[in-house]
C-alpha cells in the first residue's frame, strides 16, 4: 500500500487517491529538463586576400589531396568556411557552390555515398545535385 493507515480507520477511495498524488508530487517533484551541451561556434578573424592566398597554398602543396582536402581548397577559393560548406545552411548562393562541389568530387570517379559523408548529406542529395550541375552545363 502507498499510504500507511491505521487498521481501525477507513477512508473513501477518492481522499486516499488524493493523498496518494499528494505524497508522490512531494516525492518526485517536477521532471527537470535534460540540460544540453551547445558547443561555442569558433569564431575566425577576418582574413585579408593574402591570407586566404596563403591558406590555398599550403593545401596545395600537399602531394596528393584528399577529397575532403580539395572541398577544403575550393572553399579557401570560393571564400565559404568549410563548416558552412558541409553544414545545413540552405542559402542559395552556399547551395549552388555545395552542389557544384558534389559534381566535382563525381568527376573524381567517387562514390555516391563517399561525397555525400564527406558533405554529411544523404546519397540521392549528391546524386540529385550532379544531375542539376550537368543539366546546367548542357544548356
């Protein structure tokens, strides 16, 4: 039993399930919500042409690029930070530079789904983009 009663006294169900949700509100309390973890954005100082220049450079002396490491590159020259490349951002001028990235990284003979982890998007997206990038370049 919930509630502990004396064996003489009686009492009606309705003031017993009463004093039941009484001593639980008291016990329990309210539900706390979870708190959750909201990494601070990095923040990059403005950069000069020179150093954006510089930042190209050095990917480009790298012996052989990645494909991350050429999305990397083509973003120093585009002027996007890669985390808004990759990121969820909808705007159109980000999107047509996503999808003409995607189109390249299939010119590379890649993988469908090794672009599509690489933007962390889902297959048919790259497959979707390719086709629109293409369609483009025939007109």
């Amino acid at each position: 039993m919930l509630l502990e009663l004396p064996q003489q006294a009686t009492i009606s169900e309705p003031i017993y399930r009463a004093a039941v949700l009484v001593r639980r509100r008291k016990l329990l309390g309210k539900p706390k919500a979870p708190k959750v973890y909201v990494p601070k954005p990095k923040l990059r100082a403005p950069a000069d042409d020179h150093v954006w220049a510089y930042r190209a450079d050095r990917l480009r002396q790298q012996p052989r690029l990645t494909p991350t490491e050429h999305v990397k590159l083509r973003c120093l020259e585009l002027r996007i930070p890669f985390a808004v490349m990759v990121g969820p951002s909808r705007v159109r001028s980000i999107t047509e530079h996503r999808h003409l990235l995607m189109w390249e990284l299939r010119q590379r003979k890649m993988s469908l789904p090794a672009i599509a982890r690489i933007f962390s998007r889902d297959h048919t997206t790259v497959l979707t983009s390719c086709r629109k990038i293409e369609m483009e370049k025939a007109q």
